[in-house]
C-alpha cells in the first residue's frame, strides 16, 4: 500500500491513540503532521489538551498546535486556510501530510470545501445571541425554522451552536445557511484523501481516559488552569470550552475536592468521546475503520 501521494486523514475519539499512530506513520511514510483539533491551537493550555511533546515534536515536525492565544476565536474558516497552505508547503518539502484530530467540522472543510459566507457584523452576532438567551433554545429553535425551513432537516433542536450560526447568516444575508453551502469550492478530490478512523470501544475508552487524566493532573493540570485564570479570558472565547477549566474552577482544587474533580472531568470527557462517535457515524460513514489493535497491521501493509 503507497500513501505517499495521498493527504492522510487520521480521526477518532479522544484517547482513542490518534496522536500516537500518527507519529508511527510519519516516521513510516516521511510525513509531517497537521493538528485537526479545535482546542490543541491555544498556546497557553498544553496539559488539560494533552499537547505532543517536545520530543514528539523534534522527531517529527508539527504544525498548528499552541499557536494561538486563548483570548482569541479561531473559525473553521480559519483553520481550513492555515491548512490548505500548510498542506501545500508540506508537499513542496515532497513529504506527507498527516492531518490529526477529533474536530469533525475541520475534516469536513477540508473534504467538502467552505462556503464563503460574508462576515457577520457584530450587531447581528450579539443580536442573535441575545435572543437565543432571552427565549431558550425550544422558542429559539421554532423561530429560527420559520425563518428557515431548510435548518429543519439539517440541524437538531438541541444544538444551540449551529441554529445561532444558521440564524445569524439568514438575518445577515437573508439567505439560508444551506444555500449558501451549495455554493462552495472543493480543493481536493476524493482519491487525494487516504481517511482513517479509529475506532475504539466506549470500554476502552473509559479505561484509555482514566489513565489520561490522572497523568494530567500530576503533571500540573490544577496550575495550568490557575494560570488560565490570570489571564481573564472572556466566558464566551473558544478556550473556555477546553475540558477540565470549569471543571477544576466549579471545586476547589484540595486534597478533598481532588477524586471529585478527576470525577467530573472524566464524565464530561466521556460525553465529548460519545458525540465525536455519533458524529463519526453520521459524517465520516466512508472513512476506513480500523480497532486499535489493528493499526500495527496497517502499518506493516505500507510500502
């Protein structure tokens, strides 16, 4: 099997060994890899995301991770330009790119193209979120398929993210969020794309995650988010949906509240691997599936 011509996909649910295969194929093929995860971009938080390493990183080149501040918003839109022309200098260089993450909305981009929908004006933005605050997502959820019926089909009641978003493009455009997404350029075609999903039991996830957070918090998760704090990053920032920052904050990190607060990020991490899968089944039906215990295998079966 040659995939040295190929853009190589590598997708999963947290804690699922995406890093850890990506790095064995990258030394396998000559690849570099590029982070698809909509949370390893902020600089300031390494621990709580569980960041490649330095020496992860010195073997083989990475790109996109920690490169942003946590007081900053980062769209799709955004990671799809930063990595199409990392893809481009990375074939210049005649290596691989390895693109590897748990974002589903960033792999979709990327296979399926971006509509360029103009900006939305802050007036429309915070007019918008206003009233999804004010009436509830139900009450928010019917305006928003009387405004635009074509959101009826394509967005559930209970995903306040996506009926904003919907919303503040009809009111900014006056067109549905789906026109517009008939309109959109596709870079790559099908063959390019070598997609790759690991596909690990909801068991092994919990027992993958258990290890995981332990090794977080000794290596200082508690201080990493303190440090967080300090810095006084608006609620409504990107960062602030990082698992384990309101989790650690809600207790107070003391001997006593320590077991509760493993407890409590461990269940909301679980929630996040659930939806990646169920996103997984609905979004990513043709990528190749392959057991954890079988990505030794595939590797032998490169050439």
């Amino acid at each position: 099997m040659d995939l040295k011509s190929k853009i190589i996909l590598i997708s999963g649910p947290t804690a699922s060994g995406k890093s850890k295969f990506a790095l064995k194929l990258a030394k396998k093929i000559d690849g570099e890899i590029i982070n698809a995860d909509s949370m390893q971009i902020f600089r300031e938080i390494k621990i709580l995301n569980a960041r490649p390493s330095i020496k992860d990183k010195s073997n083989i080149k990475h790109h996109l991770y920690g490169f942003l501040s946590v007081k900053k918003n980062f769209s799709v839109g955004d990671w799809l330009k930063k990595c199409l022309t990392k893809i481009s200098e990375i074939k210049k260089r005649r290596k691989v790119p390895i693109i590897v993450g748990g974002t589903g909305l960033y792999f979709k981009s990327l296979i399926d193209g971006l509509a360029k929908i103009p900006k939305i004006s802050k007036r429309n933005r915070d007019k918008v979120r206003i009233l999804q605050k004010k009436i509830g997502q139900k009450s928010f959820y019917k305006k928003l398929i009387k405004l635009d019926p074509l959101c009826k089909n394509n967005i559930n009641i209970n995903d306040q993210n996506r009926s904003i978003r919907a919303y503040e493009v009809y009111i900014q455009t006056n067109k549905s969020l789906y026109t517009w997404f008939k309109n959109t350029t596709i870079h790559f075609q099908a063959k390019d794309f070598e997609k790759i999903f690991i596909d690990i039991s909801r068991d092994e996830v919990v027992k993958s995650l258990s290890n995981r957070i332990e090794k977080m918090i000794k290596a200082g998760a508690i201080q990493e988010v303190k440090r967080f704090n300090k810095l006084k990053v608006k609620k409504t920032n990107s960062s602030f949906k990082i698992i384990g920052i309101r989790e650690i904050n809600e207790l107070k990190p003391d001997k006593t509240n320590l077991s509760l607060i493993k407890e409590k990020i461990t269940i909301k991490t679980r929630q996040y691997a659930k939806r990646q899968m169920t996103w997984a089944r609905g979004h990513m039906k043709d990528w190749y599936r392959i057991a954890p215990n079988n990505l030794n295998s595939y590797l032998n079966k490169i050439s």
